[in-house]
C-alpha cells in the first residue's frame, strides 16, 4: 500500500461550488498522483463518488485526460465496498463489545450502492451488535457546501438524525463518511444527551479502541 505525496482533495467542494477550473485542475492532479497505482481506496463514499462519477465529465473534453479518467475511475473503491466486493475479505479476529447504530450515508448508498457491505464486516466483529435506525436513510444535513449554503435546514436535518439514532439505545455510531461522521458528533455533543461514540467503521474493523472517537475532547466536531 503506498500514499502518494502528490494527492489532494478530491475537488469536491469547487465542484459543487460551480468553480469547474479549480475542480479540473484537481483532478488532474490525482491522476497523476495514482497513475501508478492498481487500486485506489478512499475512506469516505463521497470522496470515491467523485473520482468514480464526476472526474469522467469533467475531463470528458480533454482529449489528454479523458482515458486517463475513466480508467481512475474504474479502479477506484469506498473502503467497505473495496473489503466486501472487491477483496472478498472480512477482517477477523477483531472484538468490539457493544451496540452500534449504523449510519447510511447518502453518496455511499445512493451514489455507491454501498449498504450490505459495511453490515457484512461488522457482522464478523466479535461483540458488536449492529441496529438499524427507524430511518437509517435519511440524509444527516452535511451535504459537503449543502451545510455552508443552508445552515438552518442543515441543523434540523441533523438534529432529527440525532434524535433517530439516540432513540435505538446504541452507545456507539458507525459510517463510512467522515464528514457525515463529524456532523453527526457535533449535534450529538450539543445536543447533551445519552453519550455515544461516534467512529468511522475501519476503526471497529481494525480494533483500535485507542484512537479517540470522533468528537471527543480535543478532537474538532461539526454542528
């Protein structure tokens, strides 16, 4: 597994910002960056769905680039799709004791097709019992620029998601999108309810309780 020095942000933001030269110009420099590389994994479902569905069409008229895109495109994986599909691999060996509500987030489902998977893993964790929300699919509010743009929908968007996933009895919450994953940490911790850990899932998938959770003090958190 290699980190290539030369990759940024995805570019998704000056995408959805409508700055289309800033979001070329960024793509250009990732396919640079993983030319060379097999696979490209990336711990966030937007993140991927950019690389996957928007790198195609916004270089679609670069004559240099164009190919270029497509085949990043092809070999790029959200995490938990890369382990599940792609792979055929679930982690072993791994406890977590507890109750854990799972949070969908909407480029990964609805971008990704991206929903068994992540339950696949999970379900080989020693301890770890994985629940649903009443609306497991409802978006969190983030949204990327949705958050910046809107910011009194955004914030009654996530407190409704707060509320669903506190209403499960879950001590801990799992995605696959960290901005998804900040957002909800924040409401949560202002919220002051029952206290829930909020962690990505490759945390819980390589056990590492030591890292600490999304939120915590001293750790940055959303609304």
């Amino acid at each position: 597994m290699v980190v290539p020095e030369g990759q940024t942000c995805c570019g998704q933001p000056a995408d959805n910002s409508g700055d289309v030269a800033t979001a070329r110009a960024v793509a250009r420099g990732l396919i640079r960056a993983f030319e060379d590389c097999d696979y490209v994994v990336a711990p966030s479902g937007s993140c991927a769905s950019t690389l996957r569905h928007r790198y195609p069409v916004l270089l679609a008229d670069d004559p240099a680039l164009a190919e270029p895109a497509r085949a990043l495109a092809g070999k790029t994986h959200e995490l938990t799709c890369f382990l599940a599909d792609v792979l055929d691999h679930v982690p072993a060996g791994m406890a977590w004791p507890g109750v854990a509500v799972y949070h969908d987030s909407c480029a990964g489902l609805r971008e990704l097709g991206i929903k068994a998977q992540p339950r696949r893993l999970l379900a080989a964790v020693e301890g770890l019992t994985v629940l649903d929300a009443a609306e497991p699919e409802e978006c969190c509010g983030f949204g990327g620029t949705f958050a910046v743009k809107y910011p009194e929908v955004s914030t009654r968007m996530v407190e409704a998601k707060a509320s669903d996933l506190e209403a499960t009895g879950a001590d801990l919450v799992l995605g696959g999108d960290l901005g998804c994953l900040l957002n909800i940490a924040g409401r949560l911790r202002r919220r002051g309810g029952r206290p829930m850990e909020v962690r990505h899932v490759a945390e819980v998938l390589a056990g590492a309780r030591h890292v600490p959770p999304i939120g915590a003090p001293g750790e940055g958190a959303g609304r």
